[in-house]
C-alpha cells in the first residue's frame, strides 16, 4: 500500500537534483536534523558526469538543528561556473531533509526540494511537457528535462512523449553517468513537442530520478516538476517505448518507488535552466 512507500522528502540520504556557481548565480542548502539524537551528515556535490565538486562537507547537527548555507558550492571549494546535484547523506542511518534555492543577482529566485534516494525508479512519468516557441516570445512555452542517477553505475534511459490518449508520439535515449546528471530541451530530442503538449513516460535500467521545467518565453520563469514513479500495477504498455517487446501486462518493481502523487511545482522566478542559454547557470536546475 502507499503507506509502506518511502517518503519524498525525508531519509537518511537525500538527492538535490542540481545547484549552480556562476556570476550571476549561486544555490542556497539548508539541512535539518530529523532525529532526536546527534546526526552526523556529508554533502557531496558533484558534476553533470558525476566527477566530485570540492571537497565533501561534514557537518554534525544536534537533535532538530539545522545547516545553512548561502552558497554552498563555494564553501564546498567549487570555481565560478561549477553545477550538478548534491547529495546529503546522514553517516549516522539517521533522517534528514535538505532543501536548494537559486538565487540570481536579482534576488532569491525559489525553492528546490530534496528527495529521497531510496525513492528512485526505473519507470515513471513528467506530467506536463509543452514547447510553443522560443526565449523572448511572451505567452509561449518550453520544456527542459533532467535525468539524475542515484548510484555510480551510469543508466540507459528511454523517455517517450505521449498525447491525451496516451499514444506515442516519440521517444529519444540517453546514457545518464553514474552520480551524474543529463540534461535537454524536450524539443530537441522528440521533434513531435514542437507547437503542441504532452507528457512523458520514462525507463531505466537503472534507478533514477526525472524533473522537468516548464519556461514561460516572455518571462524566464520556469515551473518545476518532480517526475512521478510507477506503481506496480501500472499497465506496462502505459509506460515501456512502443517498441519494447511486451512479455507479461503488469510492471512489477522490486525497487522502493514513489507514491503517485500529483507532480509538484514550483515557481521560481527569472531562471531558465538550459545548456544552449548564455549563461552556465542555464545548465543547472
């Protein structure tokens, strides 16, 4: 049942999908204790290829205590112009949640969530993807994916864009690194998004985690989607690539997987984060 599901936002290791260092940006962490006792915590941020930031950071926080950070990747010892995920894992086997924020040199730009490792997944969903123009065109919509594995084995991924009707639309492969991040314009993998709307499913052969931002053209601003995982049970057409050759009807994971919940959003104001953007902050969250 959903109760036996691990939780998104609480654990003992917790997966910060991206953060950025550059000029003109900076990522914000905070961390809390969860436990009632002693927790003893390391902060690892790492590249798109998953190759070590800096030097980890070990922090230990008493019963509910906190850590803040206002530029962690710079107290990590990351350069201008540094950005991938960060993990904060409690050495202790004690819970914990981590949250990220963006800021740009025009403030404090929004929030972006921890999530647990243990809730990765091989199969799983974006709810909304949309692309109707370019940057600087108002009233217009585009869509960014990032992929991030929770491991250090790299992972074969297929995503799929899907109509109203759930047919397919399209679909494109990815090799994500291990501990890494891989990112793209939704547009320019599946030429089918071009003008119109979807939504995503996606399979691994290893497990991770997807996001989404949705750009507003006019504006910069993005919303952010945490990608979905399947249940067991979810019809196995819904969710493999057309192609795959279907050898039984139901999808059954043995990895722990998120809850079907709603995709969640979140407005962060003034970013767009994507590789082909004149800053490097466009390559992060």
């Amino acid at each position: 049942g959903l109760a036996q599901q691990p939780r998104l936002d609480a654990a003992t290791k917790v997966l910060v999908p991206s953060s950025a260092r550059t000029g003109s940006f900076s990522s914000f962490l905070a961390v809390i204790n969860l436990d009632s006792q002693d927790n003893a915590i390391t902060i690892t941020a790492r590249r798109a290829d998953g190759s070590v930031i800096g030097t980890p950071r070990s922090i230990v926080l008493s019963s509910s205590g906190k850590f803040r950070s206002t530029d962690i990747l710079g107290d990590m010892g990351g350069a201008l112009g540094e950005f991938g995920p960060i993990t904060v894992e409690s050495t202790s086997g004690r819970i914990l949640s981590a949250v990220s924020e963006v800021s740009s040199v025009q403030g404090p730009a929004g929030f972006f969530p921890g999530v647990n490792v243990a809730s990765a997944w091989m199969q799983g969903y974006i709810a909304e993807v949309i692309d109707t123009g370019e940057s600087g065109t108002p009233g217009t919509f585009r869509t960014n994916v990032g992929l991030n594995t929770v491991a250090g084995t790299p992972a074969n991924v297929t995503v799929t864009l899907r109509g109203a009707s759930g047919q397919s639309l399209g679909s494109a492969n990815f090799v994500v690194p291990g501990n890494g991040l891989t990112q793209f314009r939704v547009r320019d993998s599946i030429a089918a998004l071009n003008g119109t709307n979807g939504y995503l499913t996606i399979t691994s052969n290893q497990p991770i985690h997807a996001w989404a931002s949705k750009i507003e053209n006019g504006t910069g601003d993005p919303s952010f989607q945490i990608g979905i995982g399947a249940l067991s049970g979810t019809v196995i057409s819904q969710v493999m690539p057309g192609s795959s050759e279907v050898r039984n009807y139901f999808l059954f994971v043995g990895l722990a997987l998120a809850p079907a919940i709603a995709f969640l959003v979140l407005k962060i104001r003034g970013l767009d984060f994507y590789p082909d953007d004149e800053s490097l902050a466009s390559q992060t969250i």
